[in-house]
C-alpha cells in the first residue's frame, strides 16, 4: 500500500494555530496530490492566507505536521529553506524588489539559494519571462510596469526556483479589472503544465476551469470541500451556501 504522507505533495495533519489566545487555524486537514489543482476560497479572515503562509513556514503553527513532497516541516533553518526552494510563492500585491529590474528580481534567488550561475539564472529567467509574455519588459524597474505585468513578473519570478508547488494569495485581488484576465490566463497555463497549485481566490470562473477540489473556509477551520461542479451546483453547508450568494 502506498503511504499518502509520501505519496501526496503537501500533507496537513490536524493543524492548529494561534496568534496569541485567539485560535487562526483549528484542526486543518489537507492532502495535496503532485499536479491537483486547489482553490481556497472563503470569508475575509477565515484563516486563508494564514493557512497557504504556514506551508512554507512564512508563519509556524503550534501543533499538527505539515509535510512538502515528503520532507516534514520542522523548526530547523535547513528544512525550512529546502522546503521555501520547492514552494513557490505569489501575493496579493506582488512584493518585488522596487530597486531590481525585472530581469535582476528574477535571479536573485536561484543565484543566492540555488547557486546557479549568472549566466544560467538568467537563461531560465528569459524564458520563463516569456513564458509570461513579459520578456521586452525585462530590463524594466517595476514601478513601470501595470499591476498586472507586474504580478506575472512574480509569477516569473517564483518561476525560476523551479518549485514543486505554486502557492497563489488573492492574486488578482489588487488589479484593475481589465487586468484580471492576463494574470489568470497566466495561471491556467501553468495548470494545464501540470504544476501543482494551491490558490487563494475568489475568482469562481478561473476554479470551475482549472480546480480540481474547491475549499471553503469559515473562521479557522475547513468547512466544505467539493470538485467544483458539485461544490456550485450543491452546496452542503448553510455558511457556503451564504458566500457563494454573495460572491457569485
Ligand atoms: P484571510 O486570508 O482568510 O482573510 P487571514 O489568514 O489573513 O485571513 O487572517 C485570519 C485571522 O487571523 C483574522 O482574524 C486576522 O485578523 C488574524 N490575523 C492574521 N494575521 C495576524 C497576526 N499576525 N497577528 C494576529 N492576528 C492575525
Ligand atoms: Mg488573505
């Protein structure tokens, strides 16, 4: 038999988490096969980014485990920045270096905790640049660039880590509406590549096309979880039922 703690790309084992005395995160249950596609989507303050941020340790969590592609997240710099190289990570308001052109945003990174060579960093970077049809923008400083270029340079960015997983923080929350649609098309694409996803969104259209299980959350814990064609058309939960009928 096939252990699912190795078998899965991100496990979750009755997470707990607490700021202080007020309880974040209760008993969160979540396995992540390589290549499923997730969208976590629930009320403001629900506990969603705290959620995707505990996966790569951007926040630690009192009690459960969390294990990334077989490696158990524990308090220990090593583990934490071999897990931080798998998991890609893309935030609402993009936070890329204002004073780094887009090109020098994009090997930071595998230049410092990858070692790669100059040369090689800023190979990967052009293509994945392309990738995200960004490329002619590459000697750029952010501040020139939309917000939706913007956000597929982070998308790019966290890119040329070569992660295991993409981690997606109300990625299009911050945009102009007439820019929503780049950055999702962006996203869909590096689906259909199979990459496997964890989205915090609330962008119902991008989770019927792409989401393998859709997640609602409601104050700390897991509520409901659903393949998309089940979790629109049939909601279980009263709480679901209400946010969807306010978003939708
Ligand atoms: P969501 O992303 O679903 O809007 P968050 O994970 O950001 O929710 O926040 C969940 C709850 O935790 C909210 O009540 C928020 O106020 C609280 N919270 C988030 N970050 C902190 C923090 N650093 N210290 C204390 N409380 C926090
Ligand atoms: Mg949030």
């Amino acid at each position: 038999m096939t252990d699912l703690t190795t078998a899965s790309m991100i496990a979750m084992q009755g997470v707990n988490k607490w700021f202080g005395d007020f309880q974040v995160l209760t008993d969160i249950n979540l396995t992540v096969r390589a290549g499923e596609k997730i969208v976590l989507c629930g009320p403001s303050g629900s506990g969603k980014s705290t959620l995707i941020r505990c996966i790569n340790h951007l926040e630690p969590y009192q009690k459960g485990q969390i294990i990334v592609d077989g490696t158990r997240l524990v308090e220990n710099a090593g583990v934490i920045d071999a897990i931080r190289r798998e998991v890609g990570m893309v935030f609402q308001q993009f936070n890329l270096f204002p004073h780094l052109t887009v090109l020098e945003n994009c090997v930071l990174a595998p230049m410092r905790s990858r070692g790669v060579s100059r040369a090689q960093a800023e190979a990967t970077a052009r293509r994945l640049l392309d990738r995200v049809k960004i490329l002619n923008q590459a000697g750029k400083f952010p501040a020139q660039l939309s917000g939706g270029q913007q956000q597929r340079v982070a998308i790019a960015r966290a890119l040329c880590m070569e992660p295991k997983v993409m981690l997606f923080d109300e990625p299009t929350s911050a945009l102009d509406p007439e820019m929503v649609k780049e950055v999702l098309d962006t996203m869909v694409g590096l689906a259909e590549d199979g990459m496997t996803m964890i989205c915090v969104t609330h962008e119902m259209g991008f989770a019927r096309q792409v989401a393998d299980r859709v997640i609602f959350m409601a104050s700390g814990a897991i509520v409901e979880e659903g393949p998309p064609q089940e979790f629109f058309r049939n909601p279980s939960h009263e709480r679901t039922r209400k946010f969807l009928g306010e978003i939708l």
